[in-house]
C-alpha cells in the first residue's frame, strides 16, 4: 500500500467506517492527513514485518470528542510535542509511526504525525476497529504497558503519565482530557517491532483505504452497499459481514459525559414490517438489537451508513428520520479471544449480554 | 531553630493554627514527621539566607483531603518518588526541601520528605499560612513557573505536569488528585536558592514552633488564647492579632466538591447578646463576618481553637454545639501586595468583597 494525497479520501471513509459510530467526521480526518502530505510528503507504509525486533515504535492518537478537535483545530504542534516528550522520557528516538486504532481520526492522525516526523507508518493497528478507553487495545490484553504516555493540549500543556494498570491510566488520562477541555493529543503504549508483530492488527491501513475504495466503486454501479459488503467478505478480519437492518432512526438520545458520547438510536424499519432495531453506543456501537434479539455486539463491528451511498455515519452526524443501513461484520479473531474479551468484551461496557459472534446470529 | 522528635508536637500545633481551618489533624502530621525522624533523623534547618542562589531547592507536599490522606496512611514511598522524578525530569538532584505552605500538615511532610532523603529543610514556606490552590502562592505572584512539577499515589502511579501557567497546572493536578482518590502528593515549583532568598515568606518554621509552644504555655497559666494572642503580636507578619469572636457553633454546611471542603459555620456569641459570626471557607477559612460586617478577610488568618486549650480546630473537626474562638491576624506583607491579592484575594475565592487588612477592620 502507498499513502498518497489522492487515496487519503478513500482511506478516511473506510477509517469512518471502521470507526463504528466513533472517530468523528472522515471529511476533516482527511483535510489533516492532505494538508500535512502537501507540506511534509507522504509517509512510507511499511509493514509489521518490515520492523526490527527492537524497532522504536510510537503510538499518535487524539482522545475525548472528534467534534471538539474539529472546533479547535489541529495545529500538529501537540502532536510533535506528545512524540518528543515520550522520546525525552524514554531516552529514545520513535522510528516508526503505529496508528493505536484504524477507526475514525486515529487513522489519520498518526499519517499526519508520521508526514510531520519524516517516520514511516506502519500497516497495522491494536484492534482494526475503534474503541473509547485507552486499555481497550491488543497490546494491553497480550501485556505491553501503556505507559509512558505522553497527553499534550492545543496549548502544549504536557503531562506525562506512569501507571501501574492500562486501565489506571484511562482513569488518568481521561480525567486529564476533561480538564483540557475533551480533546488531546495522546502517545501511548510505546512499542518495540516485536510487539507490534506478535500484536497488532496487521494490514489494517490497507483494509480501510480497501473499503472506502469499494464504497467509491460501488457508487459507479449504483449499489455502493452490495459492493462494500462483497469487499468485506474478502478481507480476513471483517468477512463475515452482512446488512443487519435497513431503517430510519426514530429516537435518538445522547449526552457527552463523563468524557464520552453515550446513548441509543432507535430506528423502524424500511419494509413497513414494524420491526425495530436499537444500536447502543459509548463513543462507538456496542450492540445492535431487533426487537430485543441481538443481532451483533462488541468487539465485532456495528456501522451505520446511509442507505444510498454507504457514507459511513459517525455518532455526532445521527439524525431524526436518517436513512441508514446497519452493517455488522466480525472482528479481528485476536480480538475475539477470551483474553481480549476480559478487556473489551461486553460486559466490560456495562452491558449484560456476553459476547456471541455475529456468524453464530 | 532544631527539629526534633520532641519538638514535634509544638510546631503540629502551630502549623494547624496557621493552617485556618484547612491542612488537616496535627495529631496525624506530627505523628508522620516524628516517626520520620526515628527512622531516618532529624533534618537540618537552615534559613533562605543560608542558600546558595544556585541551590536546587525542592517542595514537597499532599493536595487533597487531609482525612483521606489519613485514612490512606502515608508510606513516603510515593513522596520519594515524586523527587526522584522531578529530579529525573531537570536532571538535576535536590539539594533542600522548602514546605511550600506552612500550614497544617504540608509543614509536617516536607520535614518527612527531607529526612527521609537527608537534606536541610529550609526555615521558610510560599505563603505563611495555607490555601487551597496550586497558584495560591508567593513563587506564582512574582513569575516562578509551578511546572514541571510531579504528582504520585499511594500506589506509585506518577504524573509528570508541564503547563503554561500556575493556574492551568492547578486544574490539570485538581482532576488527577480527583481521579486518584483525593489525596495526592506532590512535589511542584522547582527553585533556586535566590527565588527563595527573594520571593519565600522567611522564618515560618520557627514562627510555627513558637505558636504551638505559646499555646502548650499558655495551658499552663490557664489562658492559652490570651498567650497566643501575647506570642503573635510579638512576630513579623502576624502582629495585627486579635479575638473577633467568642461562641458556639449554631450551624454548619460542608460538603467535598470539586476537590475541596466548601462550606459555612454560622456561630452565636457565648455572652448571650444574640451576635452571630459567619465563616465562609474553602479548605481554608476565607471570611468572617459578624452580622454581616467583615471582621477579617483573605489573605489575612482567620483561625478556630477551642476556647478554653486554644488547640487549632481544623474544618473536618468542626461540630454543632463546639465552643470556639475565633482569631484573627495579618497576613505577611508580601501577601498582601496588589499583585499578591491578583492571584489569592477574595475576589479568587468568588467573594464579592475587596481585601481590607484586619488592623483596618
């Protein structure tokens, strides 16, 4: 795969696709990526495989809410700063870029950072989804730790956090991101080659600029839908993918708390058949149920896009009387062992369904 | 002056008195920097003037609620630590410890932090009293930055803050020491020598000692208040020292919020003439007020004993029915200046009164 100007719209819709509701709005995940490849060059992608056992790989993420980023803007200086703090504490200099989520902005973001940093960018991620709390990654489940980290605002404020649990340092982090006003910039679980190897979700840049392309094409055909659902089913993560409901949203709550968006969307179905679907989400969706039968749930993917051309709707762009359909695939098999699911199975959402793969519904 | 084991009660007492109200229990404070002195010895003290203007100096001290520190306990590991990573961070090792506030238990735990780590204490603070703000402090009116500065818990997580001005570092280690359970240690507003010799309040340490040991010598001739008022009328800053009020406590509000003990005490006067007496605080007593007429406001001292042993009655003590008297006194002038009232005035404290001195009032 190679990053140019051109695909970085193809890459940000499958990004947003894979955000499943989180991650924000691909049209400005895209404007950072372009912008910074205008001005720096794009990243060389290089592959898992590609890195040394003991190559120094650095994490760039933004956390809180992707609205708030857009209203702030992303100046790339509180990314730099995050990098060179963490390279300060560590003794050591980052040798390649690793997206922590391919899911939304955080696709783009570490283009940027690595389009910034002259760093290439590896073809992998720690989950091939998005997730809201920074211990809801691969690397926490197999052992790496998250910290250092390095949290970073507009102001380039730093913080720089040494936590004995991932989770701790959400705890810490999250209540940090609140104070700095719901969105930072982040660096953390730094990496050695062999842990990205054994861990990470390889091959995940190139599954999303895979998917936007499919939904593009598709839209040549007419059936932008039919034609992102027979590209999924081609991929070794998301093939078992199907369109679980076709319907428009007729309720839609939602609140920003506690430094999350969370809240449900009711939708009725197209066909007039009276059935009714409700997706639940904490930043991202974590389960789709049809008349109270769950049709998918977390780690696999829930994704809304609108019914005619397939353009993935995050969260923050639901409305009252959208189009949609529902499409749900499977994750990532690393993601779905019992180990993984300690981590970021259901019940780790509040929820009191256990995990089910999408295939066995 | 000379810290020792036995001295330690004293300078408890005196360091509550000046704590007005906030800075918790002296019982515990002194208990922890006795048991520090048995294990390690007692440090040495020396004045700001004894300081090279060079000399690294660093502070140490617990943000929070003092009963949950109580309760938590205190191994001094994680003081150590919030050292040895603010040295790790300049590059640059300790060579004296100045508690930044006097007051309550934040004089006892740098006396903790230096013997443990067997360097001079420094006879001096940032305010000759307490407040409950990072910013609330001398090094802050006259430019000192409070960052980098460490935040640690009681299970040896660490944060290491890096912010554009006091007041930032202030909310981002509020929400930390929230998230962390409310009661944190800290070591902030690294300094030199000459930032001490120019900008600290001078001689506080010995000004504690001499208020506790008044007070245990007043018990002796059967009135501790009236020898406390005799003691301080004889010191540099607290000269303008008064009784505003003798009562009884007629009704009380607290609650924790936002990281802080935030209330009112309502007191009606003991002579029978229907006088009431109200102290507004935040962790700190930040206005009295009889029948409505200021008696004496922030950043002068306002203090509660108990009317007949004078022993400082820190706000978590207050209880329905206590007979107290309330002291008044000057702040130290370098409190009271324009630029000192910009940063700890009333109006930072959401009053809607100007400072007048209590020698005024």
């Amino acid at each position: 795969m190679e990053i140019t100007f051109e695909n970085m719209e193809d890459f940000a819709r499958g990004a947003a696709f894979l955000g499943t509701g989180g991650g924000g709005d691909p049209y400005y995940g895209r404007l950072l990526a372009q912008n910074a490849i205008r001005e720096f060059g794009a990243p060389k992608v290089i592959t898992a495989d590609d890195l040394d056992d003991d190559t120094a790989v650095f994490t760039a993420a933004m956390l809180g809410s992707p609205p708030v980023l857009m209203e702030k803007g992303c100046s790339g200086d509180d990314i730099d700063l995050a990098i060179s703090k963490l390279e300060q504490r560590l003794g050591r200099k980052a040798e390649a870029i690793l997206p922590i989520e391919i899911g939304g902005m955080n696709s783009t973001l570490p283009i940027m950072a690595a389009a910034r940093l002259g760093l290439p960018i590896i073809d992998a991620d720690g989950m091939g989804r998005a997730f809201p709390e920074i211990q809801m990654v691969t690397f926490s489940v197999y052992g790496c730790s998250a910290t250092p980290l390095v949290v970073t605002d507009e102001h380039l404020n730093s913080v720089v956090v040494e936590a004995d649990t991932p989770a701790r340092a959400e705890g810490i982090v999250r209540s940090i991101a609140i104070q700095m006003g719901l969105s930072v910039m982040l660096s953390a679980y730094p990496l050695t080659g062999r842990q990205v190897k054994d861990y990470g979700v390889h091959g995940t840049l190139s599954l999303a600029l895979g998917i936007g392309t499919a939904i593009r094409e598709g839209r040549t055909t007419g059936n932008p839908v039919e034609a992102l659902i027979q590209y999924l089913q081609t991929t070794p993560y998301y093939n078992h993918a199907k369109v679980l409901f076709d319907g428009k949203v007729t309720d839609l709550r939602r609140e920003t708390t506690k430094g999350f968006a969370i809240g449900h969307c009711l939708m009725s179905a197209m066909d007039g058949s009276g059935r009714q679907m409700e997706i639940m989400f904490q930043n991202e969706h974590l389960i789709a149920r049809e008349n109270g039968v769950i049709k998918a749930i977390v780690p696999d993917l829930i994704c809304m896009v609108d019914r005619e051309t397939a353009e993935p709707i995050p969260v923050e762009h639901l409305r009252y009387g959208q189009r949609l359909k529902i499409i749900g695939t499977s994750a990532a098999p690393i993601m779905r062992t019992p180990e993984a699911l300690e981590v970021f199975g259901p019940r780790k959402f509040g929820l009191d369904e256990d995990f089910i793969p999408i295939e066995n519904l």
